[in-house]
C-alpha cells in the first residue's frame, strides 16, 4: 500500500513538471532574444540600422533553455571585425530576456567567457 502512494505521488510530480521542460525554448530562440536587445540597446544611439548575424562556431543546437541561461555576446564592426561592444545576457527557458550586462571591452571574448566560470 505504501508502495502504491509513492508511486502515485511520484508520477503526479512527473506529470505537474511534464510542462515546464516542453514549453522551454531553444537554444537558438535564447540566442535570438538575446542578439535583439544588444542591437536595441546598440541602435538606441545610432541612426543607422543594425543587424546581427551567429558566429558559425556558436553551438546553436536544438537544446532546450535551462530556467536561467547566461550568453556571452560580442559585436564586431562588419568592415574590420573589430570588437565594439560586449553583454552578457540572461534569459529563462521561455527565451525572455531577464538582463543584459554591458562587459569592458578590456574582457576576453564571448567564447573564452563562455568557459571561464
């Protein structure tokens, strides 16, 4: 009988967190939001438009957000790939955006913060 609770009590925990992990967003859905508001915040004090495009050595994969996701985030100038502004961005698994740090440019570059902890 005992056995049988637990067993009840454990799927009904199953089923009640079932839809936190299928309504969480992607990677790239995290990545994506974001890259929007580093260009908003960059735009704020420039007339000329903005875009963004993903390094191809970012790993953009399918995963899914965790509840708190940190991406390290630089913009280059186009014409010479130089670094002009650097965030670090925190979203939830929904991929909203909870905070963008602006980082000193004086900081290693998104792919070494990514991996210093």
């Amino acid at each position: 009988m005992n056995n049988s609770k637990i067993l009840t009590v454990g799927c009904a925990v199953a089923l009640a967190l079932a839809p936190c992990s299928v309504t969480a967003a992607s990677l790239q859905d995290g990545l994506d939001a974001c890259a929007d508001a580093m260009v908003t915040v960059l735009a704020s004090g420039s007339d000329a438009p903005l875009d963004y495009s993903v390094s191809p050595d970012s790993d953009t994969s399918k995963a899914r957000l965790r509840v708190r996701e940190t991406i390290h985030l630089d913009a280059r100038d186009p014409a010479s790939n130089e670094v002009v502004a650097r965030a670090d961005c925190v979203v939830d698994s929904r991929a909203r955006v909870k905070r963008l740090v602006s980082v000193p440019l004086t900081e290693p570059d998104a792919a070494e913060r990514a991996i210093s902890l």
